[in-house]
C-alpha cells in the first residue's frame, strides 16, 4: 500500500540519519571534537524525521492493524529526545549505551516495514 512504502521510506531515513550518527559519535569518542556540532545537528534531524516515520506508522497501522509495529515506532523518537538529553547533560557513558541500542531499535523498525 501507499501508506506501508511512505513508512518505509521514511523508517529508510531515520536508518541512514542513525547510521551517519553512529560514525560521527565514534568520530567523538576518539576525540575529533570538530563533528560536535554536526552530531548536535543530525541528531535533531534524526528525532524530526523518526517522529515522521511514527506518523506515517501510525497511518499504516489503520490499514494493516499492526499495533506491536506502531509500538516500537512510537518508542523510537521518545528514546532519541532521551538521548539528546544525555548528550546535552554530557553523560557519556549512558549516552553512548543508548546510542548503540538506538542504531539496533532503528534498523529494526526498518527491518519489521520491510518485512510487512
């Protein structure tokens, strides 16, 4: 359906955005300080669009009744406003953890719209 391709495209993005996000936070986890503002940048970019993959979710769930599909996108954008908080809060550790499991949460919600 239409619905179910607008979702994938855009679950598609928040991957890509999430993936670009996970090279740049290694990029600061061995110290080159100067993509701070870019990891700043994508990570907002990467909320914005998540919420849109969520939405577009949503509509599709109406279709197809896949609630569990909608739960797990409606997780993503609430974990990565957490994450921009830990990142603002400079809580690295924690920051970095959740980061790895943001990059797994994401490809999975691409991989469960492929597979739908």
């Amino acid at each position: 359906s239409a619905a179910l391709t607008r979702a994938r495209l855009a679950a598609l993005a928040t991957t890509v955005l999430i993936a670009v996000q996970a090279v740049l936070g290694i990029l600061l986890a061995v110290k080159v300080k100067s993509v701070e503002p870019i990891h700043e940048g994508v990570a907002y970019a990467t909320f914005l669009v998540s919420i849109v993959a969520a939405v577009l979710v949503f509509l599709w769930t109406r279709e197809s009744g896949r609630k569990p599909v909608l739960y797990h996108a409606i997780s993503i954008p609430v974990l990565l406003a957490v994450q921009i908080g830990l990142g603002s809060m400079k809580i690295e550790s924690v920051h970095m953890a959740l980061g790895v499991l943001m990059v797994v949460a994401v490809g999975a919600l691409w991989n469960l719209l492929r597979k739908a």
